[in-house]
C-alpha cells in the first residue's frame, strides 16, 4: 500500500483551528485526533464525514470543552492530518470500520457521548453496535445507516454519479454548496489543507462507492447487524438534523422510529443549516448535544 502524509506546513496558521495534534500508530497508518481538556470526565466523540475533517467541528470543540467535556475528535484514513492510502482499490467500508475500532480500542474512550455527521454516522454507529458498551449517549445530524433495503434518495444517486465522472473534485466547492452559509477564503482553505494534489483524494472518491445501496452490497449484511443492535438501544439517542440537507431530509425519523432510547427526546431541525451544519450552526448543535447530555446524565 502506497500511503501518502499531507505535508505539516499545510495546516499553519489554520482559522479558528488552534488545536494540538495527536496520533495513534496503526501498523503502517498515522491516524490524527484533536483531544482537548483530555483528563476531563464524559468524553464527547465528534466524527465527521466525506470531503471534510475535524475541521468542520472547530466552533463546537471549545464549547464542549468549556462546558468540562473532554472532546475527541479524529481524521477518518484519508482525511484531514491522518495518512492517505494512495489507491481508491485501499479503501472499503470494512476497512474504515478496522481502522477507527482499533483506534478507539488505543485510545480507550468509555462512557462516550458520540456526535456524528455523513460517513461519521456510517462508520460511528457500527463501532456503537460492535461495543455497546463504550458508549453513553448518541447524536446523529445529518446521518444514516443505509442497509441497502431502502430507496436511494435521487440528491445522493446524483452526488456519486458527480464524484464518479467529474475529472475534478473541488473540496471547496463541495463544501460551498453542501453549507448555507457563505464560506470565507480562509475557511474554504482550510478545508482543502488535507489535499495538496490530485493523489491525496482517493478516500474522498472512493466514500460514495462504499454506500450500501444494494441489497447484496457487501456492507449490507454488516449494517443489518447493526440495525439489530440499534433497534434494542435503550440509552438515550438524539436526531439534530438540519432543514437543508437534500439528503437527508427525512431520514432523522427512521431513527426516531426504530430505536428505542430515541422515544421522549427533544429531537431537533436546526434551521439555516445544509449538509454541513456544523460549519453552518456549530454553536448550536453544540448547545443541542449539551443540553441533551445534561437531561441525559
């Protein structure tokens, strides 16, 4: 496997993106994690999805920190400060599923509240189903679990198409269109920090293949396994879905149906927000995650 490491000079100097680095070691791998407030209590996993990084949760990270929580959140492999495999071939959704469980296991996260957003979701509620006991508490915005069973919403046929044929993929542009709110030069910039070339982009092409929309998709089986588990999940769970995710809109009930720690929640729209409503109202799905945690000790 050729891996590739974005150089450090790319994130100098990053807007409102202060954090220390760190890393785990995973045999050939360089995984990065922001952990601030690390030896506070109730540890709140912030997992982002395709084309962005730990980046996008830069205006909820101090507010979860102030409020005495420590706040973990990691580059997916591919993403972000964390190593590149070079190949579109090196990447499946199992092998995002390996990488973060053993991850996790190295850094050892109990009683975790979980946030996750787009292919954070995907990947974040299978290592919750895989080991239950890790985890608190969760918070899906802007996620799903797809098995393959249900209807791919047209938004997302047409998005996989796009990554798939377009002879570019513009990280800035995607994130532009993905946020209803205008994204200034250094913010845009600092999104496109992991990818100095070409090369660099394989996980991001490669995330929307790795859906399941196919019954027989190799995923599917998996996932409905994690279903099973979700759909006796008793500890409390959240929605915080935006009102302006083509799509997602609609998804966050399917949740409030099928698991059970979902009944009685004061599961949220957040207005003015897109796909990315952590750069979109960031401050505010913090306050959603906070109060919910407070309601939910």
């Amino acid at each position: 496997m050729n891996v590739l490491r974005t150089p450090e000079h790319r994130f100098s100097n990053l807007s409102g993106y202060p954090f220390e680095p760190r890393y785990v070691e995973l045999d050939s791998l360089r995984i990065h994690y922001v952990d601030e407030n690390p030896h506070a209590g109730d540890p709140v996993l912030l997992m982002h999805g395709e084309p962005s990084w730990s980046f996008l949760y830069r205006k909820m990270i101090p507010l979860l920190a102030e409020a005495g929580h420590r706040v973990v959140a990691p580059d997916l492999v591919g993403f972000g400060r964390s190593d590149k495999p070079a190949s579109q071939s090196d990447y499946t959704y199992q092998g995002h599923i390996e990488w973060m469980t053993d991850w996790l296991a190295e850094v050892d996260l109990r009683d975790v509240t979980l946030v996750c957003q787009d292919w954070g979701t995907l990947i974040g509620l299978r290592l919750a189903a895989a080991d239950p006991d890790r985890f608190a508490r969760i918070v899906v915005a802007n996620g799903v679990l797809p098995t393959g069973d249900e209807r791919t919403p047209v938004a997302f046929r047409a998005w996989r198409a796009f990554v798939r044929w377009s002879p570019r993929f513009p990280v800035g542009w995607i994130l532009r269109m993905g946020c209803k709110t205008p994204l200034p030069p250094e913010v845009v910039a600092g999104y496109e920090a992991p990818f100095p070339g070409p090369a660099y982009l394989a996980g991001a092409l490669a995330f929307p293949q790795l859906v399941p929309t196919r019954t027989e998709d190799p995923a599917s089986a998996a996932n409905r396994v994690a279903w099973q588990v979700l759909e006796r999940w008793e500890k409390p769970f959240l929605t915080a879905f935006s009102d302006g995710d083509p799509i997602m809109r609609g998804i966050e009930r399917v949740f409030q149906r099928r698991v059970p720690g979902a009944l009685g929640q004061p599961h949220t729209i957040i207005e003015g927000a897109g796909h990315f409503l952590q750069e979109d109202r960031g401050p505010e799905l913090a306050r959603v995650t906070l109060d919910f945690i407070r309601a939910n000790p």
